[in-house]
C-alpha cells in the first residue's frame, strides 16, 4: 500500500482539515535515531498503511491528523525495532545442548553432529516459529540469517510479519539440505528467485566461511549474488583459529585473502570480524562491506573482541547481532546493547570507548546501514516503514529515568516491549502477541526438544 508523507507545517494550517491515518502513537518520548538524534519528548508517530507519515510533538502532530486507532504512550518510549544482523533463527532448539566450550570443539564436537542428526524442514519450521516469537516479544522487527531449509524460514517470517534478510547456507561438506556445494548454490538460486520481490523478506545467498569453502564455490558465490542483485552474508575471521587457516593456505588473512579473489563489495555483510588488522579494516571501509559486531558469543566462546572503536573510527557501518541462541544463549537485542558497550570500555580501559547512543545506534540505523537498508528502516522518519517499538519505563530499575537512552541501553530487557510493529501492522500489543499462536509454538518447541535430546543422547 503506497501513502503520502504529511507535512506537519503545511496540515498545520489548515487545523480544520485533519487527514486520517490508521494509528497513532502519543504522548510518549521519541527516540528517532534521525541524524539529527533527536529525542521527543511527549511526542507522536503517525503511521498510515506500511509507513511513518508524520514525526514531531503530541500536539503538533494532533493538530494535523485523525487517526482510526490512537494509542497512548506516555510513560513509554518509542523507538525504532531493533535490526539483528545475524543470526541462525532455527538454533534456538540446541539452546543449552553444549555450553562453557571453544568454537571449533563447540561446532566439530556437538553442533554439526547434532545438526546431522535432528535439522528436516519440519525442524526448521518449529525452530524458526519458537525464534520468530522471541524476537518479536523482544523487540526486533528484522533480522538477518544463515542457515538451511531457508525457504522455510522464509514461509514463517512471511506469516508472523517480521522483517528478515534471510541466507541460504553454502558450505563444502554435506549439510542437512544439500549433499555438494553445488547443490547448496542449486538451492540458493531457487530460493531468490522464488522470494524475489516481496516487501519483508530480502533473500541472500550464505557462504559459511572462507575456511570451510573453496575458492571456486566462494567465486560462484559471488557470481550468484552478483546474478540477482542479493546481498552475501558470511562469517569473517571469528576465530585465531581461521586467521591461522589463512595464513597457512594463502599467506593472508581472511579478509586480504577475500579480497584478493574479488569477493568483497557493498552488498556483503560480514558476522563478528574479529580478528581484523588496520590494512583489513580498510579493505571494509573501502568495498562497502558492513560488519555484525556478535559481543555476547564472541564473550561465551572466548573468540576475542572484535575492532569496534576503529570499525567505527574508519566509518565502517557496524550493526549488532545476537548469533544463534545456541551460543548466546538468547536474541535480545537490549543484552547485546549492554554488552557492546561494556565489553568495549573495559577491554580498552576507556568508559567512553563504546557510548550508549553509539551501542543503540548500532542496534538500529547501524544495522540498517550494514545491511544496505537504511532508507527504510532503523530510524522514525517521514517516509520510512513503520517498524517501531513501545518499550515500558516502568519498573523498579528504570526508576528514576533521567536519561532514556542510557536507561535502554544499561537498564532495560527484552521483556520490557510491550508493543512491536512491522511495516505498520501491529504483532504484540500489550505484551501479546498476535501474528502467532503463542502457546501451539510453545508447546511445538517442548515437543521437538525431546527428540532432539533423544537423537543426540
């Protein structure tokens, strides 16, 4: 549905002849991560159809429109839905299965065994279900993943109304949906052609890694991606272990060595990125590639701590994922706030290394940057889409709020939401969700626990 933005001076002047929109939220503070940052307070959002169409003072905005469904937010602050740049939705059923462990024994030793064992489509349908219902409840409206059966992913964020860049998987060994990289690339091409066009739902093509892909299937991906006009999303020097790898087969790193076969460009989003140089970083700034910064699994797998102050020294565009469940061990994108910010203060010993705005920045318009969104979502706009946000301040530990974006970043959880909405259609309200079943997804993931607890014993 197409709408037409208001302008607030204009309708202003004619307070007689107020045009009608289908919701607005009044009353509440603003936080539009606008470039110009500002902060509302007793503000509104007017939304008609998919978009935003107006932005400003409760009354400023009363003055100009009607609204079928008004919605009092005083008290509350409304904000952006948070952008997740990388996750696996569907590992939320391995959540806890392996714990307290290094990434290379974590994967080798217990994930991709279990994987063998349990992913079908149906597995990824319950999985992605039980996933898409977390982040809704917490605040994300879209988010970015990697993984297999990935048209089933699609057929489930397509029904509960999330936003969602989503990667089919490529990998060189056998994987649950494909037995050869071919067959990965097989799939890839179905998939995007098959999701091509559709207003939530971006389809992209997923390399794993440089280290677990040769060259000529990481050329085809390219190639693929390049083909359609889709985004590529890999994981990038995550580990000390890959930058051995590298230097060991090519003499580079990871990066150089992406670089070197004509890999990187401005529609690629590369997760964690941790183990980078200057020379790499520069290598980013230069191809336009956007990084996922992934604090809380590169803290639980001892992986290191990414470059972050200089990703954004260098003007890298820098989004926040949770990863997979299975090594976070959640999708709240508030604990990945919080842990952005502290984990860089104290790994420089400088307090202002990684600021609340900045953290929350990365959260939205960041993300939105890094995934080559940002003229639609990640900040409240005239024109933009209508994926927003109504978190409560009401708790003990949000009282007193003397700063709103601080208290988002240091004091508040995901349980806090009370209303999220994508492209303007309202999927919780008050703490409840709509756009799914929430006890037949629950009762699904408990079912398909125990087989997976069966099949791995």
């Amino acid at each position: 549905m197409a709408w037409c933005v208001l302008s607030l001076s204009a309708a202003s002047a004619q307070p007689s002849n107020p045009i009608e929109v289908d919701l607005l939220l009044t009353g509440g503070t603003v936080i539009t991560m606008d470039r110009a940052a500002r902060v509302i307070t007793n503000g509104a959002v007017a939304v008609d159809g998919a978009g935003i169409v107006a932005v400003g003072s409760a009354a400023e905005v009363a003055s100009a429109i009607t609204a079928l469904e008004i919605v009092d937010t005083s008290g509350r602050i409304v904000l952006p839905g948070f952008v997740n740049t990388h996750t696996h939705a569907p590992m939320v059923m391995f959540r806890g299965l392996a714990d307290d462990v290094a990434l290379k024994e974590w994967l080798e030793q217990y994930i991709f065994p279990a994987e063998a064992k349990t992913v079908t489509p149906e597995f990824v349908r319950v999985a992605s279900a039980l996933a898409v219902l977390e982040m809704i409840r917490s605040g994300t409206t879209t988010f970015v993943d990697m993984y297999y059966f990935e048209e089933v992913i699609a057929e489930v964020v397509a029904e509960a109304g999330l936003r969602a860049v989503l990667g089919q998987t490529v990998i060189q060994f056998p994987a649950p949906d494909a037995a050869r990289p071919a067959d990965a690339l097989a799939r890839a091409d179905a998939f995007i052609q098959a999701w091509a066009g559709h207003e939530r739902i971006t389809p992209a093509v997923a390399p794993h890694a440089m280290h677990t892909l040769d060259e000529a299937t990481l050329v085809l991906v390219r190639d693929l991606a390049m083909r359609h006009d889709v985004p590529i999303l890999i994981h990038l020097a995550e580990t000390e272990d890959e930058l051995r790898i590298a230097q060991e087969r090519y003499g580079r790193t990871p990066t150089s060595y992406l670089e070197s076969i004509g890999f990187w460009g401005p529609s690629v989003l590369a997760a964690h990125g941790v183990w980078l140089s200057e020379v790499d970083i520069d290598i980013l700034r230069r191809r336009g590639v956007g990084v996922s910064h992934n604090p809380e699994s590169n803290m639980k797998l001892a992986s290191g701590s990414a470059p972050v102050p200089e990703y954004l020294a260098a003007g890298v565009d820098v989004g926040l994922g949770t990863d997979g469940a299975a090594s976070n061990n959640d999708l709240d994108m508030f604990e990945a706030m919080r842990f952005a910010s502290l984990l860089h203060k104290l790994q420089r010993r400088d307090p202002k290394a990684v600021s609340a705005q900045a953290s929350l920045q990365m959260a939205t318009i960041g993300g939105a940057r890094a995934i080559g969104l940002e003229s639609e979502i990640g900040s409240i706009e005239l024109g933009k889409r209508a994926d927003l946000i109504v978190v409560s301040m009401a708790a003990a530990r949000q009282t007193p709020m003397y700063d709103p974006i601080s208290h988002l970043v240091y004091a508040t959880r995901g349980d806090d939401v009370i209303m999220t909405i994508v492209h303007g259609r309202i999927l919780m309200r008050d703490g409840r969700v709509l756009s799914l079943d929430e006890p037949a997804v629950l009762a699904a993931a408990r079912r398909l626990a125990a087989e997976v607890s069966e099949a791995v014993r």
